[in-house]
C-alpha cells in the first residue's frame, strides 16, 4: 500500500497533519483513518475471494461440457476429478431437501397433543379468574 512512500515523505505527511489538526485530534484521525483502511481490506478480501469461487464455478462448468464432449468415457483425470466434485455437490443439495422420516414426524408431533387432564383443569382455571 506505501510502495511509492519513503521515510520522507511519511513524515512530511506527519508533520502536516499536526499542524493542520492539532496534537489533540491527530490520533483520532490517525485511528479513524486507519478503520477505513481496515474495512477497505476486508471487502477487497472479500470481492477476492467471490471472483476465485465465481471462477472456479466456471472452470468446473467447463470441465463438465468438455466431459459430456467426450461422453463421460477416458477422461483426463483433472475432468473426472471435478464431475465428482459436481456430483458431491448435487448430492449434498439434495440432502438437505429431503422430507424426515416417519419416526421423527410422529415424535415431534406427540408433544403438541393435550392430555385429558389438561383440557379438564382448564375451565376451572377460567373459573376462578372470573
């Protein structure tokens, strides 16, 4: 981020800014401005690390039309390596829709059933409010 600033012109830069904002809010600016640096890096970080997952997306998209080219058959083991990282993928998405088993549907639905006793207590609890 400095590569074109030397020692001099840092402090130049330095002596400036306290003539300019006063000892009192010089560490203050020092501080705000390195926050916008921080943020700053971390959407760059961020906007990186999309673009290299976008990319990837896409060379997986490739490798799999360049597959289904040669008709899934002597793939280079590059190309056989990303159809199973795409068949992984598409398993893991079914997974996570598929509906609960009979067992947890029945188990989770009992609680929600009221006892007798229960619906028995309630009218004399609205009894004794009135």
């Amino acid at each position: 981020m400095l590569d074109g600033f030397g020692f001099f012109e840092l402090l130049v830069i330095a002596v400036l800014g306290l003539i300019v904002l006063g000892p009192e809010r010089l560490p203050v600016a020092v501080r705000t401005v390195s926050g916008w640096v921080r943020a700053i890096k971390r959407m760059a970080g961020s906007v990186k690390t999309e673009l290299e997952q976008e990319l990837k997306i896409e060379q997986l998209h490739a490798d799999l039309k360049k597959a289904e080219a040669k008709g899934l058959k002597d793939l280079d083991p590059d190309l056989q390596k990303s159809i199973t990282e795409l068949r992984e993928a598409a398993q893991s998405v079914t997974r996570s829709y598929e509906t609960p088993s009979p067992s947890t549907a029945t188990s989770e639905s009992a609680p929600a059933q009221t006892t007798p006793a229960a619906t028995a207590a309630e009218p004399t609890d609205a009894k004794a409010k009135e």
